[in-house]
C-alpha cells in the first residue's frame, strides 16, 4: 500500500504520558484492560481512552483485529486506515 518503512521502536506508556494526553487510542480489549491495570479505575478512560476503529464508518465493532492472529493484513490496514482518516476528520472539525 506505499507505506514507508522506518525506524521506530515501541515503548510503554508512562503515568506521565497518560495524565498529559488529551486523547489515547487503543486497538482492542486486551489495550483497554492493560492501561486499567496500569492507572487504576480511577483514571479518565471515558474521556480520553477511545478505539481507533470509533472513528471509521466500519460496521465490524470497535476492535481492530490482530493480523497475526486473523491472517487478515489487508483487513488490519483498512480498518486501520478509514480510521486514521475519520480521526483526521473529526480533528479538523474542533482545531
């Protein structure tokens, strides 16, 4: 799909990262319950965790599968795809 490949490592998200983020987008349950885990119940999940995939007009929920698991790459990057461009969208409507 011409997307570039380059150099990025993951990290873990920090109690730092989560207080100064105004928004967090996760993938799937498994993300949800991670960062309840790490931050506690008490932490804003309402209001600033949300599923990438709200963002898309796909029908197929709110959790973007792992490809690995599904053996669906093509799936994986459309739903994530329409979602970074509904994103965009909704960004562009509140800046």
């Amino acid at each position: 799909n011409g997307v570039p490949v380059v150099l990025h490592k993951a990290t873990l998200i920090t109690q730092k990262d989560f207080d100064s983020s105004d928004l967090i987008l996760i993938m799937d349950d498994e993300n949800l319950q991670t960062l309840k885990r790490k931050f506690g119940a008490e932490a804003k999940f309402d209001e600033k965790v949300k599923f990438l995939l709200e963002f898309s007009d796909a029908s197929s929920g709110k959790i973007i599968a792992d490809p690995y698991y599904i053996r669906d790459f093509e799936r994986c990057y459309e739903d994530v795809s329409s979602s970074c461009a509904g994103l965009l969208e909704r960004l562009k409507q509140i800046l």
